[in-house]
C-alpha cells in the first residue's frame, strides 16, 4: 500500500538534482562522466524509495546494462500506472548516454540539465505516487484530471496541475 506522507530522503535528491541544475557549465563540463553517473545514481535512490513504500526489496538486477531500467520494470509488477515512468526512466538513461559517450561535447552542460530536470520530474512523480494512488494514470502527457463530465476548456492541464503544487519545476516548463 502507498505511503500518505511524503518519503524523507525525497528532498535531499531533489537538493541534489537542484545543484546541477544551477552548477555553472565549467563546473558540468569538469566532471560531466561522473555527474552522469550521479543522475542514474539519483533516479535509482527515486525507484528504490517507491519499492520500500511498497514492501518490496530493490532489485540488483539490470535491464538493457540499466538498474534504473530493472526497478522501473520491479516497481511497474502489479501497478500498471507505474509504467507512466517508464519512458522518463529510459529519457534519464539517453542523457546519460549522451553525456558518457561525448563527455567533451560543447552540449554536455545543456544534456546535464536536461537530465537532472527528467531526475526532478521522476522525483516528484514518485512523491506524487507516494501521496495519491494511481497519480501514474494522470502523468503530464495522460488524460485531464477532470472525466468526462467536464468540458476539456474547464479542466486544468496535468501539467499545469504538477507545476502549480511543484514550484521548482516553473523555470523548467
């Protein structure tokens, strides 16, 4: 069963996605390897808090050369509205492909942020999930909140809705 109050490990992420987010481009381009890596690093700490909510033991196990990619597939067993991540997951795992195979590239700063702003979404995602069962049917690119007894001009975006109870996702929009 899902936890009604938030994980507490959910805000030292984040502090840590946040600080990549804003570390200058010298700073990314410097240790751009092992900032990827961190990223992994931080959507694993993500899952692994989902799975302990759940009861369950995070797998070691990897999928694709990706634990990331195991404890999305572990956590997705027996909630089908887990898989609303899956492709954030694998988004998070592109960046860091990027960054690991070009690690001097010009973009590796941009491809950093960009990854820690999928980190964040999967964060608060989670932190969602933690909060309210089933947030995954209604992940920002699903179908409005509101059934269909509301017209699709009243009922607010997804999007808008995460964003407006998430504010560090703002300058990321």
């Amino acid at each position: 069963m899902a936890q009604s109050t938030p994980n507490p490990g959910s805000d030292d992420v984040i502090t840590r996605i946040d600080r990549m987010v804003d570390a200058p481009d010298q700073v990314l381009l410097n240790s751009a390897s092992t900032i990827a890596a961190e990223l992994l690093g931080c959507g694993e700490a993500i899952l692994e808090r989902w799975l302990r909510a759940q009861e369950m033991v995070p797998t070691t196990h990897t999928v694709e050369g990706f634990r990331l990619l195991a404890l999305q597939r572990q956590g997705a067993r027996g909630d089908p509205s887990f898989n609303a991540c899956r492709e954030t997951c694998r988004e998070l795992v592109y960046y860091h492909n990027l960054v690991r195979l070009d690690p001097a590239n010009d973009d590796v700063p941009r491809r950093l942020r960009l990854g820690a702003m999928v980190a964040r979404h999967l964060a608060l995602f989670i932190d969602g999930k933690l909060e309210v069962a089933g947030l995954g049917e209604f992940c920002c690119s699903s179908r409005p909140l509101r059934g269909a007894s509301s017209s699709n001009a009243e009922a607010p975006r997804n999007q808008d809705l995460i964003h407006a109870h998430h504010p560090r996702l703002q300058h990321s929009r």
